[in-house]
C-alpha cells in the first residue's frame, strides 16, 4: 500500500492518524501490524510503560503489568473493551490512560485483531 498525505495543520494530522489506525486495525490484520503506526509516530513499540513520556496512573499501570501488558505495543493492541475486562479496571483507570496516550499522539485500538 501506498498512501501519500498532506498534512497542513493539526487537525489534518489527526485525520490522516485516525485513517491509518482504521486500517491497521481491520480484522485481517495481527496485533503485530499496530508497529508501523508506532514507529511512524517517533515511539518504539517495545516501550516499556514505565518509560512512557507520559506515563499511565499508578493503579492502572499495576494492573496493565498484573495482565502482563508492560509495553506500548501491548497496551495500543488493546481496545476500551479490552481493558474494561481486567478486574479492579475501572472508568477512572480508562481514562488516565486515554488521556496519557492522547498526549503522545496515540490511541487504543477500535476493535479487536484477535
């Protein structure tokens, strides 16, 4: 595929990054294929959360590492769903870590690869 895109301000860029987390996350696609929209952004997939330039709340981050999610990667695989499932992982936690990665430019998944 190729996409080639003119982005003269901010609301072009989040247009041109919501099109692209759309299409990375069709269900043909592995959790594997959310890489190149990391890379593209500056940030490494294998980012450990703790090192997130923004980093999650306490209370989520124990429960994110407690269902074995330590990296960026892992954690941008998942969707609100997804999250919403882990015992104790409550609006609150959601929403912290909606707004730390809406601070690095990113979002969760819109629906589930697996």
């Amino acid at each position: 595929m190729e996409m080639h895109l003119i982005i003269k301000n901010d609301q072009d860029a989040r247009k041109a990054l919501d099109l692209l987390t759309e299409y990375l996350a069709k269900d043909w696609l592995s959790d594997r294929a959310q890489v190149p929209r990391q890379r593209m952004l500056g940030y490494d997939s294998k980012m450990a959360l703790i090192d997130m330039p923004n980093p999650v709340p306490v209370r989520a981050h124990n429960l994110l590492v407690a269902n074995e999610i330590y990296t960026l990667g892992e954690l941008l695989a998942k969707t609100e769903v997804d999250l919403m499932r882990i015992d104790g992982f409550g609006p609150t936690c959601l929403e912290g870590v909606k707004i730390a990665l809406e601070k690095m430019g990113l979002r969760l998944a819109l629906s589930n690869t697996h």
